[in-house]
C-alpha cells in the first residue's frame, strides 16, 4: 500500500511538470489558418436606402482550432478563434457614411470589436459540402459581450480547404448603441445590422 502511495504521488509530480502546451496539443482534433483573403462586411439600411462598409487593412492570420469535448457524450466541439477587429479599418465607401459608423460604435472610446467563436456543433472537415455547422460566439461592442448563435455554410474546395460563410443579424440597441439619424430626423438608420462573415481556412493538422 505504501509503495503505491510513493509512486501515485511520483506520477503526480511527473504530470505537473508536463509543459502546458504539450498537454494541450494532446487534446487538439484539428487546426485550420485562416487565410488573409477572408473577409468580413457589415451591412446596414435607412428608411430610404441601404449601405454596406468592408473591413479593409486587417491580418486576418488566426488559427481555428478544434478541440476534444471536456466530457464523453458532449454536443458540440470546443473551438478557439478570436478576431479582435479595430472599428476604424471598416470603409463604407463614402467619408460620411464612415465617419458615421465610427461614431455610432463609438470609436475613440471603444476601438475594437471582439467576435470570439468558442464551439462548433461538428468538426468542418466532417460537415458535407453545402451544410451548415452551428457555432457559439460572443460579440462584443462598445463593451458589451453577447452571446450569439452563427450558423456558417460550408463550401468544401478540397479536404485541405474549406470556405466558412455566415450573415449574422444583430441589434444595436443589445449594445446600447442609438442609431443615427441626418437632415432633423428625415434619415434614420434601422436598428439592425447584418455583420457579413468570409473565411477561407487552410488545414493545418
């Protein structure tokens, strides 16, 4: 008895010393980069027109890793992918309309907008080409975290690259953000915005 106590406790200490990343690599199903010729847009309307600004100048070099449930029998893969977005790099094309959206995310006081993807329903590589996977996510704006539901749409290339699509419809009001108005309230910007999703991913492991 006291000689599994002595090696209970040497494996213990064994395991302890195991560097962090090695642990969790064991534990990684699969990784995808995703490649900089993604994209993302965010569309919004007025009562008399639409108009759409494109996220420009950003690295979008992350990885979207998958990794083994935490329990037997869990729905779902945990993921980890984060984009961490600065507000002025979207260009509505026209100097108003940008400058508008910067002030309406209140830019100067909250210059990033956080989209963080913490689990998939399936692993992409096992989802058909044409079919959607579900995918939790937190969206954060002018400080504010929510948490969303964003179904993307696969479109397989090869086993080795895969296009992830999604429209994401959310509130402003959620973030307490007002939406603007122009000319003494004759144009007013609509309460929902439509955060449009590109992203090419190349399999890493």
């Amino acid at each position: 008895m006291f000689n599994i106590s002595i090696a209970s406790i040497i494996l213990s200490l064994a395991l302890s010393w195991v560097p962090k990343d090695v642990v969790t690599e064991k534990r990684i199903q699969e990784k995808w980069l995703v490649d900089e010729n993604s994209s993302m847009v965010v569309f919004g309307e007025t009562n008399i027109n639409t108009f759409e600004c494109a996220l420009t100048s950003y690295i979008w070099s992350k990885n979207l890793t998958f990794y083994h449930p935490n329990l037997p029998g869990s729905k779902g893969h945990p993921v980890n992918c984060e984009f961490e977005i600065p507000v002025k790099s979207f260009d509505c094309g026209m100097q108003l309309m940008t400058s508008d959206l910067r002030k309406t995310l209140q830019s100067e006081k909250y210059p990033f907008m956080n989209i963080k993807l913490k689990a998939m329903s399936q692993l992409i590589s096992n989802v058909k080409n044409g079919q959607c996977v579900e995918t939790d996510a937190d969206i954060m704006l002018t400080g504010i975290v929510k948490q969303n539901q964003i179904r993307f749409k696969v479109s397989k290339q090869n086993s080795q690259s895969i296009t992830l699509t999604a429209n994401k419809t959310i509130q402003l009001s959620d973030y307490n953000i007002t939406p603007p108005t122009r000319f003494m309230g004759s144009v007013k910007v609509k309460n929902e915005m439509v955060i449009n999703i590109t992203m090419k991913l190349k399999k890493i492991v």
